[in-house]
C-alpha cells in the first residue's frame, strides 16, 4: 500500500495542487507535503481525502498500488 503515491495520483486525476488541497481542507500545506513525501497518515486522515476526492477509502488506496 502506497499512500503517498495515491495521493500524488488523485492530485493529478483532479487537477489539485497540495497547496490547494491544503486550504479547502484548511490545513497547513507542510501537512499535506509530509502525507505527499512519506505516506503516513491516520485511518481517519484517509477517509477524509478519500472523501474529498470523491471515492471510498479502498478505492483511494488502490490509485497507489
């Protein structure tokens, strides 16, 4: 499971940047830079991003593998 990777696709797929993902979800875009870099994050941090681009958690996870 690379998350990292999900995330840079799904940015791509929406045409988002990971300073523009920063501020709908008002968080700092160093956060989002260390999920883009490394991967790690929380169950909840990932529904959330699944969420926001519009899948199911498992679908998010699959864009990375």
């Amino acid at each position: 499971m690379n998350l990292s990777k999900s995330l840079k696709i799904a940015l791509v797929k929406a045409d988002k940047s990971q300073a523009q993902l920063a501020e709908d979800l008002g968080i700092k875009r160093q956060v989002v830079n260390r999920w883009a870099n490394s991967g790690n994050m929380t169950k909840e941090t990932l529904e959330m991003l699944a969420d926001y681009f519009g899948m199911k958690p498992s679908e998010f996870v699959a864009l990375g593998e």
